[in-house]
C-alpha cells in the first residue's frame, strides 16, 4: 500500500525523469551498513565493493587496508569512526552505501545517515546477536521509517547460531524477521547457503575469493529442512501482504516472481524484514545479499513523498521523488578534506543540483552559489555535473551550510526535518601549549564542532578554560587525537570529566536592574521573569508575555539572548539548565538609555535569581551497561556494579554466561574496562550507551568538580 501510494503520488507529479541522468530512479538504492561493533559492517561493505568491481582487491579491517576505513585512527583501531559514502553498480542499479560506525560514541554518524538513507541492511553477528548497539541502529532506522533487511553474519566462527540469532532479532527487535536463506552448515563446516525461493544451493568458491559460486540442486539430506522453511516463509509473507495471501489461497505453490513481489511490498512497508546468511571475512553470501538489496529495499520512488514545512507560512508541503519537481535537498554531513576545503554532503529529494546553481538556505536566508559536485568513494571523489532525484554525493563551495540545513528554490521554499542529535556527556578541558597556537586551536575546534554535532565547545566564564564536550571517553580521544595528528595543533589537554547539567524542582522569580554608566554613556534595563520546571528531555522554551508595544522590536532578541546565556551557564556550576520554561513578565525600558547590552545583561542577571529560588538540582548521565561474563565472576561483576551505584534492570543467562543489564552514573564508570578485566581475568567484555539524566544524590553532590 504504501509503495503503491508514493508511485502513485510521484506518477501525478508527472515524475518524468530528466535526460542527463546517469541512472533511472527507480534503479537507484541508498542504503546503509549498520551493526554493532565488529559485527562485521565494514568487512561485508569492502567485499559489496569487490563484487561489484568499485575495487580490484579485498581491503581488510585487521590489516589496516579497508578502503572505507580511510582515516588514520580508524585503521589503527580496527573501528569505524565516521560514516563513509561510496557508489556501485549491480544488475544495472546504482547502489549508493553508506558505512556507519558501530560505537555508541560516534552514534551521531548513524543518525544522519538514517535520516537520509531508503533503506539499510543489519548486520548481525552469528555468535553474539543482536548486541546493544544493534537495538540503537534499529531504533534509529526505525525512527525514520527505514526498511531494513538482516545480515546473519560470522556463520564460519565457532558457536555460530543462525536460529538462535533470528529469534533474537524478533524477540529483541520486535519485528517479523524470516529467513529467505539456511546456512549450508555452521562453525568450520559452513559451506555457503540455501536459497529457499528458488530452492537452489549456493556454494562459493575459496579460490576465486567466492567469485565463482556453484549454484547446485539442494542436497538430499537438507531437502525437508528447506521445504519446511520455504512454507514458513511463504506464510510469513502471506500474513503481510494481500496479493501474496489472494495468490496463496487460489494456488500455494507461489512462483518465484510473487514471491519476491510480495517480500518487497512487505519489505518497503516495514511489516516484514526478510533475513540472509553469510561470512564476509570468508567472502560467502555477499552476492546473493546484494540481491536482496536490489529485490527488497525500496528505490527512491517508492517511498512516500519528503514532507518539510514552507518557512513563510509553516504550513506542511511534499516534495515528490521527480527530477522536474521544486528543488528539495538535505545537507546531511559536513567534513573538511584539506585539498578541497568544506564538502558538504547532501541527499537530493526532488529537483536537480547542478553546477554553478545558486540554492536558498531558509535557516539564513541567504543564497549561495554550487561549487564542485562530487561523487563520493570514501575519501576520493570524481567531479560530476549534477546530482538527481534520489541521489546522494558532496557540494563544495558552500560557506554556511551546516549538519541538517535544507537546500532549495528561493520562489518555493521548503525547510525538511532537521536531524536530531544527542545530548553529550563527557567533558574535557584544553588549552594552547603557546600564545602562537592560540588562533590555530581556535579555528580547529571551529572547523571540527561544524563536522560533529555532537562536539560542543564552550568557554567557562569565571576560569576562562576552553572546554569540548563529546559523547565519551573514545570520542574525545579522537578528536584529541585528530587535532595533534591531523591539524597539527599543539595544546593541553585535562582528564575527561562528566558533562553535568541542571534543572529547577520548583517554581522561582525574580527582577533585575541594570543600570550603569559605561564608556560615559548610562546603559539601562529591566526585567522581570519567573521560571518553572518542565518534564525530563523536554527541553527549554522561552515565553515573552509582554506587549510590543512595551518592549520595543530592537531589544527583543538581545533579551531572549541574554536568558539563553543564562541557560548555557547555569548556577551551580558551568553546567547547561535543561527542561525550564522561563517566562518573561515585564520590562522596564528607559526612551533614551536603554541598550542592547543592558537588557542582555539584565535577562541573565534575572535568570540566575530566579533559577536560585526555584531551586536548582545538579543532573548526572546515566549509561547502560551490559556486561557478558562468565558464570563464575557473575557475583564478584555485580558487586562491584553494586558499589558504582549500578540498578541492575535484567539477567539473561545463556550457555555458560550471563548477560547483566545495569544503568550506572557515568561518573562511576571512568576506569571500569580496567577493573572489569582485572575481576574476570580478561574474559568479560562489556558495552554501554547513554539513556538519561537523572538528579544527583545530595551524598555525591559534594564530591563532585564542576566545569
């Protein structure tokens, strides 16, 4: 119903495709690569570029040489850090692939590319299954109503479990996951998989790096095990889509063509999430998953239309997937290449970018004119002369774009939904080793928080410190790292600390004054306000309850600038007040001597005061962790959990270890993979991602040092 929809909506567009195009829309995939952490993401992603021929040999992550692991630090951990875009071709579809990280520190990365991305591909893998950071990327997937399809990866590594691991997916998942391929055998004797659509056997070759596949009738001794999962997935598809199920009910022998129709449908609509089985180190199921790709994951047509909002009037308007429609792109990426300079990267809608155009920004107003168009391979690029409906690549030339900024005609404007980041919750001060190095740290964090949004640089008003704030201790070792190595900045850095914030538990108000004389000229300004709490991850709103005809049009934004500063400092330490509505009263304006200095520093005087009476409260990030250890230090592992004051929210126990689920104060968990190796020998690993902020306990309170 819903492909149905969007090709008929984009049909009365007239979705006319316009002639330069390389590809036809509905040929075009933009997928992405999402998992947990050595999972196997980037290692399937390097053999889709083999296969496909972008690449003549296999890169490898442990070896350092994987072609979307380009940065430095990436190859020397072994990591993705940040999401790397590429384009291939297969069955005559243009593939655009984004790879995305799988730590919980660069979860930024996967969410812009889900906000951009058709469809993605889950990679699972066949010992550990679905892992903490698998629930996020599906979260996240899910959240922008992302088809998805599963990649039950690892099938050669010992304790490989595919059903186990399918179970997980919809145990955990809480989606219809189902098998359209069986492992070929598990751990040492995986051979390759069966296809239980066309009921035919895939074996691939060792020698040829799997090139060659030998496409074979399914032994004998499997033949009722593929039956049997055949008809489960037949019904499967049946009970969520209705052509399959009227098709099912006249004849349940299904041709293949109804059959992967029908999974499609489902596919596209996200009631069904067909699942595939493989072993990209060991280069089997990689083929029959790109595949999968271009049979089950929606073109750029197939989805319902962009929906934004017309920045004059607010009213909500579509964007069709057409080459002839209003021009509607999203910058979705900022990086910084030092031969080029800031490429911004974007997802075209509808409409064409072409070379030399000039696109409106609604967030400033302003117009700016196409640079370079690029098509992009991990860090290399080819110029090319536009990008089309449905198309993803780089622009260089433009100066204020940033993460989220929608880009479009200035006669039919339209602002897309910007992309939502997470709150950071590590902090750390820097500072230039030498005068001579100040300017360069300066304009390296600048260029470094425009590629990141979730690094923040701030300055702390009473000790003067520069302080960056990530999402964790990796996080901020990278930017450290980058910034010595790559920007070549020589500066100090602090101990990490936790980013705090604070709240109000109750309602405050209060006046200010300010009336002084500076540089012989009398500034002067008054403000009253009051404050109250709102509920937790709300955020903050501003409410001016004063006439215009009160407070006069040119002091009305240094007002709401002076509260905002006022929020970004907080009372009780540096740290940011969240989830307050402040209100704004009254205002005292003098005809002559009132200022914008004056009413900016009179709101956040008045601020302060009226945070102070509405008791302010100190908040803490809260992680959760899931510890996997052995049966045996189960009881030393919760103790210690016990004394960093860990809740234990479940235990799952599985075969000879026990999976702990605790959320902990970060605060308790500096040092912990240290400590957590020491009590187990070095046999339990662990994961954590932040969930929440919660008020700190008066005990801890006092022992806490505030940036």
């Amino acid at each position: 119903m819903v492909m149905s929809q969007a090709k008929q909506k984009n049909a009365e567009a007239g979705g006319r495709e316009a002639p330069g195009r390389s590809c036809r829309l509905h040929l075009i995939r933009n997928i992405g690569i999402a998992a947990h952490i050595d999972a196997g993401k980037t290692t399937t992603t390097e053999r889709i570029l083999f296969y496909t021929g972008k690449v003549h040999k296999i890169g490898e992550v442990h070896d350092g040489t994987a072609v979307m692991d380009w940065m430095e630090q990436e190859r020397e951990r072994g990591i993705t850090i940040t999401s790397a875009a590429t384009t291939c071709y297969w069955r005559e579809h243009m593939v655009n692939i984004i790879d995305t990280p799988g730590h919980v520190d660069f979860t930024v990365e996967v969410e812009r590319s889900m906000r951009v991305l058709d469809g993605a591909v889950g990679v699972f893998c066949g010992v550990a299954g679905v892992q903490p950071q698998s629930e996020t990327v599906w979260r996240q997937a899910r959240k922008y109503k992302v088809p998805c399809i599963a990649f039950v990866n690892k099938m050669d590594r010992t304790g490989a479990r595919f059903d186990w691991v399918v179970e997980q997916i919809v145990d955990k998942l809480k989606v219809s996951a189902v098998p359209v391929q069986i492992p070929w055998g598990a751990e040492d004797r995986f051979k390759g998989v069966f296809d239980l659509i066309r009921m035919k056997a895939f074996a691939f070759d060792e020698e040829s790096k799997g090139e060659k596949i030998d496409i074979q009738d399914i032994p004998e001794e499997f033949r009722a095990q593929a039956e049997a999962s055949r008809a489960r997935l037949i019904e499967a598809v049946a009970e969520c889509d209705e052509q399959v199920l009227e098709a099912y009910m006249e004849n349940p022998d299904l041709s293949e063509a109804e059959i992967v129709a029908g999974i499609r449908r489902a596919t596209v609509k996200g009631t069904f999430v067909p699942v595939l089985a493989g072993s990209a180190l060991k280069n089997k199921g990689i083929q029959p998953l790109m595949d999968a790709i271009v049979d089950y994951l929606p073109a750029p047509d197939d989805i319902m239309p962009a929906v934004g909002k017309d920045p004059k009037t607010g009213e909500p308007t579509e964007r069709v997937a057409s080459d002839h429609a209003a021009l509607s792109a999203l910058s979705f990426k900022i990086a910084n290449d030092a031969y080029v300079g800031k490429i911004a990267y974007v997802r075209v809608y509808s409409g064409v970018l072409e070379k030399g155009q000039n696109v409106y920004n609604p967030r400033t107003n302003k117009r700016e004119r196409l640079g370079r168009i690029l098509r992009l391979h991990a860090n290399s690029r080819e110029d090319v002369d536009a990008l089309y409906t449905g198309e993803i690549g780089g622009i260089v030339g433009f100066k204020n774009v940033t993460t989220g900024d929608t880009l479009c005609q200035e006669k039919s404007p339209v602002v897309l939904e910007r992309i939502e980041f997470p709150e950071t919750v590590i902090s750390m001060a820097i500072e230039p080793k030498s005068q001579a190095d100040r300017e360069a740290l300066h304009d390296t964090l600048r260029v470094m928080s425009e590629e990141d949004p979730t690094f923040q640089v701030a300055s702390d008003l009473e000790t003067g410190q520069t302080i960056i704030r990530g999402m964790g201790e990796l996080h901020l070792e990278i930017i450290k790292d980058r910034m010595f190595r790559e920007f070549k900045v020589q500066a100090n850095a602090g101990k990490p600390m936790v980013a705090y914030r604070e709240t109000i538990r109750g309602k405050g108000s209060a006046s200010s004054t300010f009336d002084r004389e500076i540089g012989g000229k009398r500034q002067f300004a008054g403000i009253q306000l009051s404050v109250e709490p709102r509920p937790r991850a709300s955020g903050n709103e501003i409410s001016i309850d004063v006439s215009k005809g009160d407070l006069p049009r040119e002091f009305h934004d240094a007002l709401v600038q002076g509260i905002e500063d006022g929020l970004v400092t907080g009372v009780l330490g540096s740290s940011q007040l969240v989830d307050v509505h402040v209100r704004v009263q009254g205002v005292n304006v003098h005809p002559v001597d009132s200022t914008d200095t004056a009413f900016r520093s009179a709101a956040s005087m008045a601020l302060r005061e009226a945070v102070q009476a509405g008791h302010p409260q100190l908040l803490e990030p809260i992680m959760e962790v899931e510890v996997l250890t052995p049966d045996e230090h189960m009881g030393d592992v919760l103790s210690d959990l016990g004394a960093r004051r860990g809740k234990v929210k479940d235990m799952d126990a599985q075969e000879g270890v026990q999976l702990i689920r605790v959320l902990v104060p970060l605060a308790e968990l500096f040092g912990y993979s240290t400590a957590l190796r020491s009590l187990t020998r070095g046999r339990a690993n662990y994961t954590m991602e932040p969930v929440q902020f919660e008020v700190v306990p008066d005990d801890v309170k006092e022992k806490i040092i505030i940036y």
